[in-house]
C-alpha cells in the first residue's frame, strides 16, 4: 500500500495554522477553517488527517473535510468530546492551532474516474467523506452517477446542513438521508443507514463505493453491498482507530501488522477482509 511520505524535518514539529472562520454544526461539532503561513496548501488528498495541538493541551487527530480543491484553506470538523477538544470549541478567527500532517493515505480517486460513486455516510463519518464528496462535485464531468447516503441518529446530530440543502437540489447528486429516531417535527426516513441501499438501482461491476461510520455499521453495510453484487475490489473504507502519532511509531492504531495511521485510515475491502479485528 502507498503511504503518505513527508520531509523528516516536518515529522514532529507543527506549523502553525490560523483560524479564519468557525461554524457551529450541531451542539457538539464545530466547523474550523483554517490556512497555514503564507497561504500554503495543506497538500492533501480526499480522506487524510491531520495531527491538531493545541498549546498546553495535547495533540489528537482529526479528519480533513474539505476537498483539496479548495486551497489554501482547508477544514476540520470537531466533535466536542474532550479536555483538548473542549478547548477547541472555546477557540476563535484569529487565533493559531499547530498543525502536523497531512498523514495516511486518502482515498486514490484514479479507480474512480467516469465510475458511479456511492458514498455511505453514517454520523460523523461525513464528515471525512465530505472532502471526496467535495472533490467528486469539483470534478462533476469525470465522474458518473453521484449517490449520497446519509444516516445519523436523530435530526439533531444532522451535520453540514447548508451543503446537504445544495446536495438535495442539484439534478446531478441523488441524495438520500434517514435518522434512526426521529422527532416530532421530522418528515423524512426513519430507520438505520443500511434501509436505504437495497432500494438504488445500481450497476454493480461500475459502482465505486465509499463507506465511513462507526464501526458498528460496517458489517451490515458490507452484506447489503454484497445484496448488491457490489465487488470487493470496488469498496473502500476509512477505520476507526485510536491513532496517536501519526507516524507509526506509537501502536495505538496497529491492527495486526497494520498501522492505521500509515497504511490507512482508507483501505480497499479486498486488502483487509481477512484482516482479523479490521471489521
């Protein structure tokens, strides 16, 4: 597997990044933008992650979800979970964040191109996938059909709902979104993400897909794309795991021989369906 390779005297010391713009999602995520000294590009690729520090309270990583056509600036989503990402959410414009990365490999979207791609997005796992999605509008005319699945657990954890309302009215995007519990005032699908993949027509042998959620989806996910005829070769995932370094170096993420950090976060189904603990 390709990984992601950066000059060793940028390995562990963070750039200095400012805060341009910060937007609240829902009650618990925050949307940052951000650009680097100079207006240089992050570099990144569709699926990569950055190691985010802030001074005087740790380091942790988090997903790019921005599309790298949209440079210099890029953005994470945050999800307000902790003593350093507590602190995130009390940060402004204006002010600096330390920056490693980009790290891991992102999505190759070679495979992709003049394909159909099904993007399945459970929870926060958008926001990863928004970076593809991004990149995939950015480049309409190199790609086929565009489906979007989009699954949270009630409307109130709904995330970029700005880009959702666009996604749901362009006539080249077939956006589909359910909640596993809905409120009163919900008048859309109810029911887990995996309800909505045995009803699309799909071209299996031409149909790239795309899967990041909670790990607890994934399995289900999986056997309805087999419901599909979907080949493995044909279906990518982004792990969730504990990374901590982003270089390897540590172990958090090791899954067998495999460091998530490095050889992923996004795999090929084909190249760890056999993996054990990977699914």
């Amino acid at each position: 597997m390709e990984t992601m390779m950066i000059e060793s005297d940028k390995l562990y010391a963070p750039m200095i990044s400012k805060i341009v713009k910060v937007e609240q999602l829902t009650t618990t995520e925050k949307r940052f933008e951000l650009i680097l000294p100079n207006d240089h590009p992050l570099g990144h690729k569709p699926g990569q992650f950055v190691q985010v520090s802030v001074f005087g309270y740790g380091e942790a990583p988090i997903s790019i979800c921005s599309s790298p056509t949209k440079a210099p600036v890029f953005e994470l989503t945050v999800r307000r979970v902790g003593r350093l990402t507590n602190k995130l959410h009390e940060m402004v414009a204006g002010n600096d964040l330390g920056i490693r990365g980009p790290y891991g490999n992102g999505f190759d979207v070679t495979p992709f191109i003049q394909k159909d791609v099904l993007f399945v997005c459970g929870g926060i796992g958008l926001a990863p996938l928004k970076s593809l999605i991004d990149y995939t509008l950015a480049k309409r005319e190199k790609f086929g059909r565009l489906i979007i699945l989009y699954g949270t657990k009630n409307p109130q954890e709904i995330l970029f709902r700005k880009e959702i309302e666009e996604w749901s009215q362009r006539g080249d995007v077939e956006f589909h979104m359910t909640v596993d519990r809905a409120d009163k005032d919900w008048q859309g699908k109810v029911g887990v993400i995996t309800t909505l993949i045995p009803p699309l027509q799909l071209d299996s042998e031409n149909t790239m897909v795309t899967v990041v959620g909670p790990p607890v989806m994934y399995k289900y996910v999986l056997l309805s794309l087999k419901g599909k005829r979907i080949p493995d070769d044909n279906i990518y995932l982004s792990l969730e795991r504990r990374m901590k370094c982003g270089l390897g170096k540590c172990g958090h993420c090791q899954i067998n021989k495999c460091y998530v950090c490095q050889d992923g976060p996004v795999f090929n189904y084909r190249h760890i369906r056999q993996l054990e603990e990977a699914i």
